[in-house]
C-alpha cells in the first residue's frame, strides 16, 4: 500500500509539474519581448514568437541554429559588423557574466534595413556553477534609434554643439 500511496503521489506531482510548465510556456509565448535560450555551445534550444518576428526566422528555425548562423548579421550601435565573439551569446559564455543592455542592430533575411535591438544575456548554471544554458531577451528600438540619427544628423548639420552641464 505504500508503494502504490507513494506512485500515487508521484504522478500527482507529474501532473502539477506538467501544468505549471505549460503556464510557463504559454507567459513565453505572449511576451512582447523576445526571448531566445542558447546551450554552452551556442544552440538555440527556445524562441518564442517575437523572436521570430525580430530575427526574421521561424521558431523552427531558428531551433538548433547556432549563434554564428549566417542567417543573420549583427552591428553595434555605430553600425560596425560584430565579430562572432562579440554577440551576447558568446560574452555570456567566454565570461560567464551576463550581458546588460546591449544596443545591437541585426539584418535578418527577409529585410533590406536593420533592426534595433536592446538586448541583455543572462547565463543560468547547473551545480558546480557549470553553465546550463544563456538566456537572452531583447526588444525592439528602431525608433529610438532613428530618432538618435536625425537627432544626430540635425546637431551636425546645424553647426550648434551640444554639452552637458554638471
């Protein structure tokens, strides 16, 4: 009777597991932010649909992608071309702290014209502080970003300068 009492309650806690990972997800899924979570060696093992708008990719695309891919492009905030080593992704993993508020432009394939982002990469461990997996989130800045650009271009144009007073 207690093996069974005891198989009883292991699948009670299945189920109750089971349910709050499906709410897990279903919050992932209607994020307004990305989120995409890589493993140590750069995979992607989840997107959720902003990311897929954001990337240009599929979910089922974008699965088992390295960070590498050539399916997209990053720039920084100048528009310079990232190296490999410079993306979120591999930071997080070269020095296990995470990335804030990274101002990074992306061209994906189905786009002529970069999108902004801001993005933040969070390293998540295993016991021994081995790495598990990098949680990246990000959200869209485009016009943030333009609006800094004619910003920019007025200031120049105009021969005024600006300053800051402290």
């Amino acid at each position: 009777n207690s093996l069974q009492d005891s198989r009883n309650a292991l699948q009670r806690n299945n189920v109750l597991l089971a349910d709050a990972e499906a709410v897990q997800r279903s919050l992932l899924q209607k994020l307004y932010t990305a989120v995409v979570v890589h493993e140590p060696d750069t995979r992607i093992t989840f997107s959720n649909p902003r990311a897929s708008v954001l990337l240009g990719l599929s979910e089922d695309q974008m699965r088992g992608k390295a960070a590498i891919d050539p399916a997209w492009c990053f720039v920084d905030g100048m528009g310079r071309p990232l190296a490999p080593h410079e993306y979120p992704v591999a930071r997080v993993i070269a020095s296990l702290e995470p990335v804030v508020e990274m101002e990074l432009g992306v061209k994906t394939p189905d786009k002529e014209e970069l999108t902004w982002l801001m993005v933040s990469a969070f390293p998540e461990f295993e016991a021994g502080h081995r790495l598990k997996q990098v949680v990246v989130n990000f959200y869209d800045i485009t016009h943030m970003h333009e609006t800094d650009e004619r910003w920019r271009f007025a200031l120049e144009g105009s021969g005024d300068g600006v300053w800051d007073l402290n």
